[in-house]
C-alpha cells in the first residue's frame, strides 16, 4: 500500500512540475511574440505583464507540487529543504502580484508602455523653464 501512495505522489507532483515548466515556455513565447510585433521596444509594459502572470501561475503549479511531495518527507533534513523551497516560491508569488497589480495600474490596451508615460508633461517643462 506503501509504494502505491508513493508513486501516486510522484507522479502527480511530477505532472505538477510539468504543468509549470510548460506554462512558463507559454508565456514566454507569447511575450517573445508580443515583444516582436510591437517592434523591439524594451519599455513595453505588456510583454513584462504576459511574462509575470506566466511565472505567477506557474509558481501556483510548483507549490502545489511542493505540497504534494511533502506527503512524502520521513527526515528533518528534508523537511527543513522542502520548507525553504516553498517559502522562496510563496515569496515570489507575493511579489509577481505586487508587480501584476503595478503593471495593471498604469497598462492601457491603446499605449502598450503605458498611461503613464504617455502624460503630457508640458506644463512640467514649463515650470522648470521658469
């Protein structure tokens, strides 16, 4: 009964971790995509928002892998590795939201760099020139 719940765990935190990998190369692509047809321009704020929704959804797949793979740990020194792993990507999941939200802010469907550089800065200019 052992080995059963042992592979089954296996094989669902492997297939976990492939779902991951592959909605990273996704999401990539998709950015890579976005990134050409809008003409090389590094200040595009949709490719950095496609890139950060891939990694955020993805971190959700390696966690839940994590977690299934804990099921699984019988010493302390794999617990405490196990542990670390999912602090980091719990840590980065937070932080892909804060930057998500941030993009989302500013991202504008007709100014893929962004409301905010498109501001009229003229009265700025102005009252710096006087």
């Amino acid at each position: 009964m052992g080995n059963i719940i042992e592979t089954m765990v296996n094989f669902v935190a492997y297939a976990m971790e492939i779902v991951g990998i592959i909605i990273i190369i996704i999401s990539g692509v998709k950015a890579l995509y976005i990134f050409i047809k809008d003409g090389f321009k590094f200040n595009n704020m949709n490719v950095s928002l496609t890139i950060a929704e891939g990694l955020s959804m993805s971190l959700g797949f390696l966690l839940a892998a994590e977690i299934v793979l804990s099921i699984m740990i019988k010493t302390i020194p794999n617990l405490i590795v196990l542990v670390g792993i999912a602090a980091l990507r719990v840590g980065l999941t937070f932080v892909l939201h804060w930057e998500i939200n941030q993009y989302e802010k500013v991202l504008d469907k007709e100014h893929p760099k962004g409301t905010y550089y498109e501001q009229d800065l003229s009265p700025m200019k102005d009252k710096i020139n006087n």
